[in-house]
C-alpha cells in the first residue's frame, strides 16, 4: 500500500488493527484503479475504511449519509475517476431510491461495499428487518452482488465482481457479514 | 423574477464560462433541457436532492473545470448535509444556485420551507466562502459573474408558476458520455497547454 505521509499519523494509531482480509480486498480495488471513495462508516468495515484513509492513490470524501455518498461518487465518475462506496445495509436501504432512479438509468459502473448485518445469530433487533429483507432488495433491483465467501480465495471472487460490473456498467454489491475478516471460520 | 428569467440568465451567464452544469430534478432539468441543452450539462433525473453531491464529485475530481449546481429550495433541504460536505471540503471551483419558489414547484407548489431555512446564512456558517441572495435577473447575474473562487452560494429568490410542459431527457446514458467526453477533450486541452 502506498501510503500518504501526511496520513501516518493515522496509520500509526490504527483503531481496526490489521485484517489480511482486508488488504487483499484493498490491493485488488487499487490494481482495478479505484481512485475515489465515499461513504458511511459501519464498525464490521473498520479495517476496509483504514485502508482507504491511509491510501494516497484515493481521493476520500466522507459523507454525512448514505445518499449523499452515492452522488459524490456519481461527480466523482463523471470526472472519470473511478469509486467505490461503503455503507452499512441500512444506509442501502436509505439510498435505494437513489441507486434507482440515478446510478441504474445512467448506467454508472459503482461498486458498494455493504456491511451485512443482521444476519442469523444478531442480537441488534433494530438490524434484523433490513437483514431478512436485503438480498431481496438488491435483487429486486436486478443487481449483482456477492457475498463474501471466507472459504474461496477473495481476490479471485472480488475480481469476479468488478469485470462483471465494468463489462455490465451497473452498480455491483459486496456484501460482509460480521465477522468476515476472521481467517477460520 | 420568475423560474424562466432566473434559468435563462444563469444559463447565459455560465455558458460564456464553459462551465459544467448540473441541474436538479424536475422542472429546473427539463425546462434547461429543453431550452438550453448542452454537452457540458448533467440533469439529475431522479434522486432528488443529489445534484450538490454530484458537483461536489466533480468539482474535486476536476479542479479545473468550473461546476455550477442549479439547485431548487426544496431539493436542497432533502439532502441538507450535503452543504456541510461542500463547505467542509471547500472546493474553489464549485458555484451552488439555488432557484428558491418556496415549494415543491414540479408537484402541485406544496410549500417548502425555504422561508424560515435562511440558507444563505446556513452556506456562511458551514464554509461557504460567499453568499448572495438576488431578487432579479441583474443582481443574479451580477452574482455569477462577480463571485470568483467559490465555494460559492446564489439564493435565487423567484416567484412560483410558470411552463410545466417541457420535455424530459430520457437517454441518459447517451448524455452521460457525452459531457465525459467534453471534459476528456478539455483534459487533452489543459494537458497542451
């Protein structure tokens, strides 16, 4: 990772610690050439946002909600940059009108980074509705999504995912449940 | 000042700049859409609220270009923190109009409530570095031409009504390479130079 020096300090102070998981996903977002990023931060992404922090390749533009960050990133490829968005699903569900009626008719190649919560074995209720509901959502919307496979080799099924989506121009979903960083699981 | 005059004057104004538009949902889109169609404009079709996001995008992928969000008053209040992103961020390239009816004017004008907002101020407290509210064509246009390194915020205050029947951009995709491939040919410009 190149690391922006103005940034050590951050880098020195890491609040994630180090995910292997986490790198490997970042090195193939860079050799893809993301080079803007926007998002919401949730603490399953933690080590995934760091990374981005700390990277002078990418330009990084938090948001105050998810809406906001899927226009930015919208400007962002316009300007032929190329962006990734990170959100938890609730923020998915709050933006989804925006994904909608913006990203899909314009055909703007994004790829979501999307913290799954509310998975089976959750015990933040307020997560659960969101959970059941968010394949059904992303689906519905006739989009691609992946749900990280911690026994398959990552950057192969991330590689996958961002040719699928430049070949298709439309937005594409990562999906990490907690725990996704875990080496066994 | 009315939703024609306003439009028209900001158009003749940033169209001398070559500068990039983007226009927010509903009538604002279609009315420049239709009269004042361009491959430097962006019309956000839906998602209404997003056009100052979007520009935001832009301006700090494309700092040499010049980016002026045509913004309406309740467009802007759906998506309010995105003024704090603008003024957090700061970018010099980025003029913000607002064309403030005080209502939902692309529905049935259901009143906004742009009145009691005081945005212009709100742009100053956020980080916008100037502010301005205009009532009629000169001063807007004024405004524009004056306002130099940004970020900068025009209230433009204009009365309700107005044409409702114009037409709306429906291939999107086609106008989305087309304004990328203007900003590529200026890319190749600003690179000879």
């Amino acid at each position: 990772m190149k690391v922006n020096k103005n940034k050590e300090k951050i880098s020195n102070t890491r609040r994630g610690g180090h995910s292997s998981k986490a790198d490997q996903i970042h090195e193939v977002l860079m050799e893809f050439g993301v080079n803007f990023v926007s998002g919401v931060p949730c603490g399953v992404l933690r080590q995934i946002i760091e990374n981005f922090e700390v990277e002078e390749r990418v330009l990084h533009l938090p948001a105050n909600r998810e809406s906001e960050a899927v226009g930015l990133a919208v400007g962002a490829y316009l300007g032929k940059r190329t962006p990734v968005v990170y959100m938890q699903n609730s923020g998915l569900f709050s933006s989804s009108n925006d994904i909608a009626s913006l990203v899909i008719p314009y055909k703007i190649p994004i790829l979501f980074i999307v913290s799954y919560r509310g998975c089976p074995g959750e015990d933040a209720i307020q997560h659960l509705a969101t959970g059941q509901a968010t394949e059904t959502l992303i689906r519905s919307l006739g989009l691609p999504f992946l749900i990280l496979d911690s026994k398959k080799e990552i950057k192969t099924q991330i590689r996958s995912v961002l040719e699928d989506m430049s070949r298709k121009k439309l937005p594409s979903f990562l999906l990490l449940k907690r725990g996704w960083q875990d080496e066994h699981e | 000042m009315n939703r024609e005059k306003a439009i028209k004057t900001i158009m003749m104004s940033v169209v001398a700049s070559e500068s990039v538009v983007i226009s927010t949902t509903g009538l604002i889109s279609r009315e420049i859409f239709e009269r004042f169609d361009s491959d430097r404009n962006f019309y956000v079709p839906g998602s209404m609220g997003l056009a100052s996001s979007i520009g935001l995008g832009l301006a700090v992928s494309c700092p040499k270009e010049r980016i002026v969000v045509i913004d309406g008053d309740a467009s802007l209040l759906m998506n309010l923190g995105s003024m704090v992103t603008i003024g957090n961020r700061h970018p010099v390239n980025l003029l913000h109009i607002v064309i403030d009816n005080g209502a939902y004017g692309s529905c049935s004008e259901e009143k906004s409530m742009s009145d009691s907002a005081h945005l212009d101020k709100l742009a100053i407290n956020v980080g916008y570095k100037k502010t301005y509210i205009v009532e009629n064509e000169k001063n807007l246009k004024d405004a524009i031409l004056e306002s130099g390194d940004g970020p900068v915020f025009v209230l433009a205050k204009i009365e309700l009504g107005g044409r409702r029947d114009f037409k709306r951009p429906l291939k999107l995709p086609e106008l989305k390479e087309r304004l990328m491939k203007s900003l590529e040919r200026d890319k190749e410009k600003n690179h000879d130079v």
